[in-house]
C-alpha cells in the first residue's frame, strides 16, 4: 500500500517475486494528503493515515482481504498543522506529530484500535530561536524520541506517574542540520539531517538527562552532483539481519530539490555500514551509492523478508520502483517498476 502528499487515495499494488511484476490494482479514498500510512502491529488489518494538511488530522482503516480500504471507521484532528508523521505505541495509541505548528497528540484508541479517544490533549515542544518542526515519533523501551527539524535536536519523553508523556531530556543536533528520521540498532541512534544531508551515529545515554556522544557524521551526497542541485534527506532504514542479510546495513534516501534533475541518474539511495563499534575509530563507512531514477526520493519501505525494497519520488512521474536486494545487502537491483500513480510518499507491506 502506499499514501502519497497531494492526492486523496491509497493505492494497493501486487508485487510479484517469480514474474519480477508490480501491478496496480486500485486506489483507495482517503482524507487530504496521506503522506504517511502506518498499520497497527497488533492486527495488520488496521491502517492509520494521517491528513498532511494545515486542519491536520488522523484516520483510521480496515483492509479487506484485496488491500483495498474501507472507509475511516474514525477520523480525528492531530491538534496542529502539518502532521508528518504517525507511530502506533505499544499501547495502542497512536502518536502523531505536526511538522507546521510544533504540536503533537498521543490519542489513545478503543474498539480495538478503530476509534479514538477524544479526549486525547495536544502537547507543544519548546520554542527555542527556531520554530518547532518535530518529524518522526520512535518508540524505543519506555521513551519516545522525537527528531525536531526546526529545533536541530531530538526530544526524549516518558510517560509521568499521571500517564502522560512529557518531555525529559533531548539529544542537542549541530546548527542548522535538520535532524528530519531516525533509527536505532545495537543501541546505537542514528540520525539522518534533512538540511545537511548528513547521517551521525551516536550513543544513547540511559538517562534522558544526560550528554550523548556523538563518534561519527558523514555526508550522504553523492559525487558529483548536477549543478543547482540542493539535497535534502528523507529516509533512514535498518532492516533487522537475517543469514541472507547478516550485516545490519543503514539505507539512507536523497532528494535533490533544487534544479530539476532528468530522471538519469535520479535521486540516490546511501547504503552505509556501522564500523569499530566501541573503539577509538568508530564509524560510519560508505558502501555505496545507487542511483534510482526517482525525483525527490522520500519514502521506501523494505518487505518483511528484507529481500525487496519499494521506493518513490514526490515529483515527476517516476511512479514507484521495486528494488531486490542483492549482495548480502550491500547493493540494490530494480527488479520491477509501476507508473499508474506518478508519485507516492509512504509505503507498509501486507
Ligand atoms: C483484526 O481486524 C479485523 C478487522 O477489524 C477483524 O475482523 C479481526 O477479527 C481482527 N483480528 C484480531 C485477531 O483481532
Ligand atoms: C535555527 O536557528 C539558527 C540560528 O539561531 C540557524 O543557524 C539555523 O539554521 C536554524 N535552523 C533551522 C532548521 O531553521
């Protein structure tokens, strides 16, 4: 399934693994924009969508067996403007964060996840120089951490005696750099820099009060850019390892927003690896660059086997690609692509 910024619809494709086909079936209706779509880990039939729009707001869906979606069993503000990004909490509650207003809402849900509960309060992050662009919800032991654009830090919340979330600590971000995804493996936080274009790795302290150390920032640019060109990274996935993908590789998405690029080569996709774990050079070393065709890269998302990984631009007409992984995972091989729907932002796998 995926959602996409500027349309009204989630569109369900079948990938086919033996005929190396992605076919369109259909799009779904939805609420304005649903540039993120999640599914509820607890029944996989259960879909949030959120409407990236200034009333922001927040749906919900079952799937039937096709992948088509019903219509929203509920809908509900995201108490801001410009909702990002949704996470369903090992609680049950979905968790939502608006890019435009920095605000957020952690709504807890009834009827197994269908309804939500609207009595759910809106909570605002600090205003510091910067306005507040918080982009991602990671729920991680009993924290959620909140990468904040505007703010260049990444907010650490707990849930209080009372039961509500606030804000316990943060992990400061250099100047400017726009910390946009995280991912965190081998308790390790990586984080990926929209402005900068860059990806760290660093430790994450027990305490939310105390200093992380950061042990490495590299750039994910790829060489020689086109002239004009003006990066902005989208998206950061550790697939888990598995004995086909051994290595816990770091995929990294680029968007090139600024002259418009011919879609050869496109936008790349980073593929990092996590090195000296521990020692004195710990690192993050470039395994490579692939080049996908895509304008504006931002979503991708990989199957559940690690084998695939499907990917879109925000603009153009690139449609959506499928990638095999290859290489023990140090490579990507597009296998299929489908360009009924030009562009799309978010993608789960059934
Ligand atoms: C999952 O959700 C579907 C649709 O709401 C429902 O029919 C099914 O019973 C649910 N499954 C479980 C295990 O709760
Ligand atoms: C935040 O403000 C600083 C100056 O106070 C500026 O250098 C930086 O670019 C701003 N960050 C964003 C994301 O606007």
């Amino acid at each position: 399934l995926a959602g996409g910024l500027y349309s009204a619809f989630v569109s369900t494709y079948v990938f086919d693994n033996v005929t190396n086909t992605l076919t369109f079936s259909r799009n779904s209706p939805t609420g304005q924009s649903p540039s993120w779509i999640t599914l509820d880990p607890r029944n996989r039939s259960h879909l949030y969508a959120i409407n990236d729009q200034s009333t922001g707001a927040l749906q919900a869906y079952t799937i039937d067996s096709q992948g088509y979606l019903s219509s929203p069993t509920d809908t509900i503000s995201s108490g801001g403007d410009g909702p990002a990004h949704a996470a369903v909490l090992s609680s049950g509650a979905v968790a939502v964060v608006n890019y435009n207003s920095g605000t957020g809402r952690i709504i807890p849900t009834q009827s197994n996840g269908l309804k939500f509960d609207t009595s759910a309060s809106t909570l605002s992050f600090p205003r510091g120089g910067n306005v507040s662009h918080p982009h991602q919800i990671v729920e991680y032991n009993d924290e959620l951490l909140i990468p904040d654009l505007g703010e260049d830090t990444i907010w650490r919340l707990r849930k209080g005696s009372n039961n509500v979330y606030s804000i316990q600590g943060s992990i400061p971000q250099p100047t400017g750099s726009g910390p946009r995804h995280i991912a965190i493996n081998n308790e390790r936080l990586f984080v990926l820099h929209e402005l900068a274009s860059t990806l760290s790795v660093s430790d994450l302290p027990a305490s939310p009060s105390a200093v992380a150390q950061t042990f490495a920032s590299v750039s994910i640019v790829a060489p020689n850019p086109p002239a004009g060109s003006k990066w902005q990274a989208a998206e950061i996935l550790i697939p888990p390892t598995s004995n086909d993908f051994p290595t816990p590789y770091i995929y990294v998405s680029n968007r090139n927003t600024g002259s418009p690029l011919s879609q050869t080569p496109g936008d790349s996709i980073a593929i990092f690896e996590h090195v000296n774990k521990g020692q004195a050079n710990e690192g993050l070393k470039l395994i490579n660059q692939v080049y996908t065709g895509l304008e504006q890269i931002r979503g991708m998302q990989f199957s559940a086997s690690g084998d695939y990984l499907v990917a879109s631009g925000v603009v153009g007409t690139g449609g959506v690609i499928m990638f095999q992984r290859t290489d023990g995972g140090r490579n990507l091989v597009k296998v299929a692509s489908n360009t009924n729907v030009p562009t799309r932002t978010s993608f789960i796998w059934l």
